[in-house]
C-alpha cells in the first residue's frame, strides 16, 4: 500500500473499535451486513470538512484528532444526578439512556395506553429479526457521521404508535453522557412508527456530566402514517466538554403533521442536521429553533425540508443569541420539486449579537422546480436596540439585566409555540442563565 493510499489513522482507530464491539452490537445478522456497509460509506468518507459547503463553517478537526471508543457499560449514576435537568411539574413517561445503554432504573414506562409501544430500540432490534438498523423507509440519510452512526449504536427508543392510537402524556428520552471517562462516545439511535391518525409528544433532552470530554452522535428517524401527528421537541444541554451532532430524518405520508421545536444551548460544539421529506398531499412540517451560543460555544443547525409533493406546507423559524465569543451557524434549505405544486412554504431565521466577537452565519435557501408555489424566505442579524435598553435603564434596571430582559423577549415568542407549559418555563429559565445578567430573572421564568 503506497504512503497515499494508507488509511487515516482516525478511521484505523474506528475500524478497529468496530471490531472490538461488533459481536454485542444489537441486531440480526442482516443487520449486521448493514452495519458493516455503514462503517465502510463512513470510512470511504471520512469526518466531514470545511471543504464540504455543508461543514463550511463547522470543523471537525477536534472530534477527528481524539480516539473516542464505546462505552461498554454506562456508568453508575444515581437519580439525584439528574434532578437539575428535569422540568418541575412535568408529567411524562420516561426512557433513560445512559453512556449509550437503556437504563431500566432510572426509567419509568408504566402505564402507557393501549396501541402505544415504548421500549429500548436494543431490545426491539434482538427480538425481531426482520427490523434493519435502518429505516428502509427512508431512502436517503446522507453524511458520514449519520453512516458512523449507523455502524455503532448501541441503543435508542424505539416508540411505535398503532392506527388511531394517541400517547396520553409526552415521552421524555433522555440521553445521558455520564462524563466519568476521557474520550467516551455514545452512538444512540431512535425510531419513531406512528401509525394512521394516530399522535404523541417526544422530548429528546440531551444530558452531560462530569468534566471528562466526549463525542455524543444521536440520529432519530420518523415514519408518519396518513394524518399523523408528532411534536417533537429537542433540547440539548451537552457539557462544556461535549461534542454533539445529531440529524433528524422523517417522512411524511399524506396529511401528516410535524411540529419540531428545538433548543440548543449546551456543548462544546453542536452540529444539528434536521431533514423531513413530504411525500403525499397535504403533508405538513415545521420547524422552530433556538441557539444560544455563549463563551467560546459553537452551534450549527442544518435543516432540509423536501416537498416532493403536491398541496403541502412547511414553515420554518430560527432565532439565535450569540455571545461572549460564541458563533452560531443557521442554513436552512426548502427543496420543492417538479411536481411540488401549490407548495406553501415560508423560512426565516434572525440572530441577535451580544458582543463584538460573536457570530452568526445564516444562509437560507429556496430550490425551487415548480412553478405554481408560495415560498419565502428571509434573514436578519442585529444587535439590542439602545432605546429599549435605555428606556428599561430609567425605570430602574441594570444595563446587563436589561439586556438580558430584552434577549429574552427576543427569543421566547419561539418558545411559547410550544405549548407544554412546564418545558417552556425550564427552557426559559436556563436561556437566561445563560446570558449575562440573566440569572438574576431565572427564577421568575
């Protein structure tokens, strides 16, 4: 092999951590095949780079030059770790993952209606032969880090909703990265089945602890059935010492509906990939976000919405804060096609910057093929204005805690689209926290 054609030595490395844990990855042997597959297309490709026009602003090199390896079992952490991160008077079913593994202690699964299945994706996966790693419903689930993730997870909800059936209360899943080792990634994998009219409410909550650095890679998959319903909503709150990426791909028969509310304000970095595909008449997305890149934070979302069909309507609406030294990346494309006629669809995304060295970079766009379609799209980045700031400063507040006061006005009408009364004001409350002089407020949230 010439000195060109070696491999890289941080796919070597993942090569060879796929041979250490490929005999307990779950799975039948066909899926296996498929993970192998996977691991190849990933080591084809390699980590992504700024080369890419899709990681223009968003390096890798720091995951790439660090040998991140499976936990081969989560550590032990007690329920108390998590009280900080559980919205008060939330009322849910609970699917905890830890270091990658479905922790049936710290999870609560009881009761849940008839029609409605909730269950460790690992499980579903060794009790049934016929279910592949992936999706086969989806044709598509484009990137080298969603094929890695493919190759390695370990565990993941699996949620599957008969026809008709309606989950009573959300599902909380939470993604737990214990932070008790160096150099620990999780690989974790959701699917979501929902059968014809029928609805449920998902929050995917993205956890890190300790001071130890990690690489957490969550890929979620969505099959909705004629007039299903999802909200889903995706709250990220990784450590400081946190790599996370995430993508989302669904698929949207005939009037089905989307709503995705995220929340990104955790992580060293935070790459988030969101992509939805409308396939039937009257498929409907949309997709409401928040990042709030503080210090030396950086966070990039990433949405594709596809309407390859007629008669359906996406609307999408982003807000950033950038502060300190944070940067925030925001590119959000609609795809409508050939015969996507009578498309209605609508994409904006507006950024507020704190200081002088933070960033934002925002690249909406529309690809447009038909010709009878509703599309717009727009984009704004700017700072507080001084008047209100002033105003607020004669009436008694301080400059930050005006400032504050103001941001959070600016973010929180995406967060009141939520309509979960408990996760609004937990969302609200740690927004503040994180912008300067907004702690003092937190408690009124």
């Amino acid at each position: 092999m010439s000195a060109a054609e070696q491999i890289d030595p941080s796919i070597d490395h993942y090569l060879a951590e796929f041979s250490r844990v490929e005999r307990d990855l779950p799975g039948s042997d066909d899926s296996k095949r498929t993970r192998s597959t996977e691991l190849k297309r990933f080591a084809d490709a390699g980590f992504p780079t700024t080369r890419d026009e899709q990681w223009k602003y968003t390096s890798l090199q720091a995951v790439e030059k660090r040998r991140f390896e499976i936990s081969d079992e989560p550590a032990a952490i007690d329920k108390s770790a998590l009280d900080a991160f559980m919205p008060a008077d939330f009322e849910a079913h609970r699917l905890v993952l830890v270091d990658g593994h479905f922790s049936q202690a710290l999870s609560d699964l009881s009761g849940l209606p008839d029609g409605v299945t909730v269950r460790s994706f690992a499980a579903h996966l060794r009790e049934n032969d016929g279910v592949d790693v992936r999706a086969r419903e989806i044709d598509d689930e484009p990137g080298s880090i969603a094929a890695m993730n493919a190759a390695f997870f370990t565990d993941g909800a699996y949620v599957e909703t008969a026809s008709g059936a309606v989950l009573d209360k959300p599902l909380h899943v939470i993604c737990v990265s214990s932070g008790a080792h160096d150099d620990r990634m999780t690989q974790v994998r959701h699917r979501y089945v929902f059968g014809d009219n029928s609805q449920a409410t998902i929050v995917e909550h993205a956890i890190g602890l300790g001071d130890k650095a990690y690489f957490a890679n969550v890929v979620t998959e969505a099959l909705m059935g004629r007039n299903a319903q999802m909200t889903r909503v995706r709250l990220q709150q990784e450590s400081e010492r946190g790599y996370h990426v995430s993508a989302f791909f669904g698929q949207q028969r005939r009037d089905s509906r989307i709503y995705n509310h995220a929340f990104d304000l955790g992580g060293r970095l935070a790459r988030i990939d969101t992509n939805s595909r409308l396939v039937d008449q009257n498929a409907e997305v949309h997709l409401n976000g928040v990042f709030v890149p503080t210090g030396r934070q950086h966070m990039d979302n990433h949405t594709t919405i596809d309407h390859d069909t007629e008669h359906s309507v996406s609307r999408e609406h982003y807000k950033g804060v950038a502060a300190g030294h944070g940067r925030g990346v925001f590119n959000g494309r609609i795809l409508i096609r050939k015969d996507a006629q009578k498309t209605d669809s609508d994409l904006s995304c507006d950024a507020l910057l704190l200081s002088d060295k933070a960033e934002v970079d925002a690249k909406p766009e529309l690809e447009i093929y038909a010709d009878d379609v509703t599309a717009g799209h727009g984009s704004t980045v700017g700072q507080l204005d001084e008047d209100a700031v002033f105003y607020l400063k004669s009436r008694g507040v301080s400059e930050e805690g005006a400032r504050a006061i103001l941001t959070y006005s600016f973010a929180n009408a995406l967060v009141e689209q939520l309509g979960i009364a408990s996760i609004e004001r937990y969302v609200e409350a740690a927004m503040l926290k994180k912008l300067p002089g907004g702690e003092a407020f937190a408690d009124l949230a």
